[in-house]
C-alpha cells in the first residue's frame, strides 16, 4: 500500500505502517551512524541528554557526501543498518521510534521495535543522487569532527521509502523473497 | 625509454576518481537497464526504476551516485620501458585521490587505525596494486570501493578434493549471508587459485572487468553464466525486496596454485560498480 506521512512518528501513526508498505515520508529527521550512535549511547550511559529529543524522532542511517557549492546536501543513500544493531534497542527505549537504513536486523531489534513501536524503513542502497534531492534542509547540530559522521537535522519532503520490519515484527525481506519463490514454483 | 612526469599521473588518477564516483559504466547501466524489463513485481521494478533514476541523475548533474564514495583501489599496468620522473610513483597516486576527494566533493571515508580509527580526512591511502608489464605506457584503473558490499565478502582455503561442487556452493553461500546488505542488485568478483592474497586480488580484478564480458577460458565462461543463473534463483531481488535480479553480473579470475589447494575468494559489489581507466 502506498502512504504518505507527515512526522513526528507516533505510536500510533507507527502501528498503521506495514511491511511492505510504499512511503513518502515528510518531517525533520537525524542523521546518524556507527560513530555518532556510539557517542549518543555513551552520553545516555552517563546519564546526559542526547543532541535532539529523541521522543518519536526518526533516525537515518547515512554519511553523506560533502555539499558542493548551491547544494543543500551532497549524495545521501543509506548505510548498512546492521552496524547500528548494537545501539538501537538504547535508542528506541530513550523514545527514538523510526530508523532508515538498509539491510538485515538482529532479532534484538526487532523485539525492541515490537516493544516500543518501532518501525525499520528501507531506502534504496545506492541511491544517494537521487534520496539527495528530497532533502530540503540540513543543519549539523553535534559531533562536527565526525565530519561525514557528525549528527545533522535534516527536513525532507516524500522521502520514498518502503517499509522492511513493522512494529509487529513483520518483514518484507522474508516475506518477499518468500512471495518470489513461491510465485515461481 | 619514455620519461612520465609523477604529476601526470595525480592528474590522471584525480580525474579518474571523480569520474568513477559520478558516472556509471555502461555495461552496468545495460545490464540494470535489461532486469528492470524483466522483473514484474511491483516492488522489485520500483527498486530498479529508481536505481536508474538515480544513475541519471548523477550523469546529468555530475553528483556522485553514491555516498559512500569508497576506498580508492588503484591499479596500475606500468611497462617496464617507463620511467617516472620528478616524484615517487605513491606520493602521485595519493596526491591524485587527495585532489580528486576534495574537489569532487566527494565523501572521505577512510580511517587511519583499524581499531583505534581516526578519519584520515583527504581519503588516502589509496589500496594500490602495481604490475610490470611490456611497453612503455602506464594503464590506470580507479576503482572507488564502497563497503556495505565489501564487508559481505569472503575467502576460504579449499581442499582439492572439494572440487567445482565446492566452488560452486561457496558462491552461492557469500552471496545467502550477503542477503539484502551489500544494496542488491549487486556484482560478484570471484578469485579462484593462487595464494590466499592472490584468490583475494584476483575476485577485485574481476570486479573491474566489464559485466558483458567473459572469461576467455569457456569452461569458466560457462561457470559464469550458470553461477550468475544459480544466484539469481535464490530470489533475494532488488534490494533484498525478493524477485529475479539479485545480481547483475558474475566475473570469475583464476591462476594457478598448488598442489595442496583451492583457494577461493568471492569479493562482491553493489550495483553502484564504478571503475574508469585511462593509458598514458
């Protein structure tokens, strides 16, 4: 099914989204990965507060390029989201709901997405021309010697994504493939 | 004895590097371009129209098509009739990623530790491979390396009596594990043979080999097409979304090796597989 939605990401807003789903996502998002996510969970470890307010806040998955002159963003596809595995229960439990990204979960994951109302949104791999051009604003906010690492505020418009893991557990890795096969028999 | 300057050489690998990182090749794009036709779910065509979109969109703007602009691996085919004057032939190289990441703005991805990391800030080093061949040019291949693919890649020490059957599920268990990570539709470089570095250089070679080519030797050009056709089966699709195109190319290099071994590598790639050569 094909929807458009506007953020925050609501446990409620997150409950009506479904693997397999088509979305264009419109709202603030961050940015972060593998350094970034480290350095939050350490400030949570320590009992500080994170950089943004992580209450329904979406978070992808990416490093962009650097912005060349007239640009607001430089190529922004995601990373690999398995890397963020480690971090993400800590995230989704401080309030974080929605993550972007790109390949496998652990099933800890998913548990905690079916805890908290999580929702695991695909975006195409590979396609950082084009996920570029539906960001509309970015302003770095922290960890700024991170350089393509460092956390950014982003606002993007129809943000094409599709739905991989629901707050359910559903996956549309399994699912598809399985639909796929099942066809071709 | 012909005489190439060390700055001929960053000015080439420059270009290169911004060149790789903004356009396509083309028998990438063909072959993209052929399984968009030929997937029919929804989903699976979405991907691939999108994919495209993309690979246009960095032609026509000089952007690059992907974030993660890679490590640069460097091949150079230099003829031992060729002297570089007026530098060291690395210091050139690097240079040439150093000038090519900054004004291509493109992304610097590279650490200086592996465990205690550290953005090396400019890109470099660059993973260069050099040979020594006949003439008196120097051919130089850029190919930038992104790493959600490269992480999916394996090596294993066979025994011989293993034989093609080992081989062949070797293939097909890398590209399983990979799953939906390294961005599917993606390339497989296999490197059988050799050392254990070498089965590993010789699977990154045949990632820079054109995806409509075939290895001379028809037994593996044959390899090829049923590995690529097995892969395929597997139905992780576009992105891992399920469907007919989870690889767009199947490349196999081999070399001799010894009598105790069979050693393979499977280095795999995105479809975002860039490389660029210029001779000089």
């Amino acid at each position: 099914m094909e929807k458009h939605i506007t953020l925050p990401l609501t446990a409620e807003l997150a409950r009506t989204l479904h693997a397999g789903d088509t979305v264009y996502l419109t709202g603030t998002i961050y940015t972060s990965r593998d350094a970034g996510h480290k350095r939050m969970c350490e400030a949570l470890a320590r009992g500080e507060e994170l950089p943004f307010d992580p209450t329904d806040a979406t978070i992808y998955y990416v490093g962009p390029t650097p912005a060349k002159p007239g640009q607001v963003i430089g190529s922004a596809g995601p990373t690999t989201s398995g890397r963020m595995d480690a971090y993400a229960p800590t995230m989704m439990s401080v309030g974080a709901r929605g993550m972007i990204g790109k390949g496998a979960r652990l099933p800890e994951v998913v548990e905690a997405m079916k805890k908290y109302s999580g929702v695991y949104f695909g975006a195409i791999g590979g396609a950082g021309a084009l996920l570029a051009k539906c960001i509309k604003k970015a302003e770095l906010i922290a960890y700024e010697d991170l350089g393509a690492e460092a956390l950014r505020k982003l606002y993007v418009e129809e943000m094409p994504l599709v739905v991989i893991i629901d707050s359910e557990g559903r996956n549309l890795y399994e699912e598809g493939r399985a639909a796929y096969l099942a066809g071709r028999k | 004895m012909r005489e190439i300057e060390a700055s001929r050489i960053t000015e080439v690998v420059k270009r290169l590097c911004m060149e790789a990182n903004e356009h396509l090749p083309e028998d990438v794009k063909c072959a993209i371009r052929d399984c968009r036709a030929c997937e029919d779910g929804a989903i699976a065509q979405g991907v691939l129209d999108n994919i495209i979109e993309n690979f246009e969109i960095a032609d026509r703007e000089n952007v690059p098509i992907c974030q993660d602009t890679g490590m640069a691996c460097v091949f150079l085919e230099i003829g031992q009739d060729v002297h570089i004057t007026g530098g060291l032939l690395a210091d050139a190289v690097n240079e040439g990623v150093r000038q090519g990441y900054a004004e291509g703005y493109l992304r610097k991805s590279v650490v200086k530790d592996p465990i205690r990391r550290g953005n090396t800030g400019d890109n470099t080093p660059a993973m260069i491979y050099t040979e020594i061949v006949a003439g008196e040019e120097i051919k130089i291949t850029v190919g930038p390396k992104g790493f959600g693919s490269e992480n999916m890649s394996m090596i294993r020490m066979f025994k011989p009596s293993a034989g093609l059957q080992g081989i062949k599920d070797f293939i097909l268990e890398v590209v399983e594990t990979a799953g939906p990570n390294p961005c599917p539709p993606m390339v497989v470089g296999v490197g059988i043979g050799g050392t254990f570095d070498k089965a590993a250089l010789l699977a990154k070679k045949a990632l820079m080999r054109p995806i409509d080519s075939e290895n001379p030797d028809p037994y593996y050009a044959d390899l090829e097409k049923e590995m690529l056709q097995k892969v395929n089966a597997l139905g992780i699709g576009p992105q891992g979304f399920g469907g007919r195109t989870t690889a767009i190319g199947l490349n196999i290099e081999t070399m001799p090796t010894h009598i105790a071994g069979m050693p393979c590598a499977v280095n795999i790639n995105c479809h975002v597989t860039r490389h660029k050569t210029e001779v000089i």
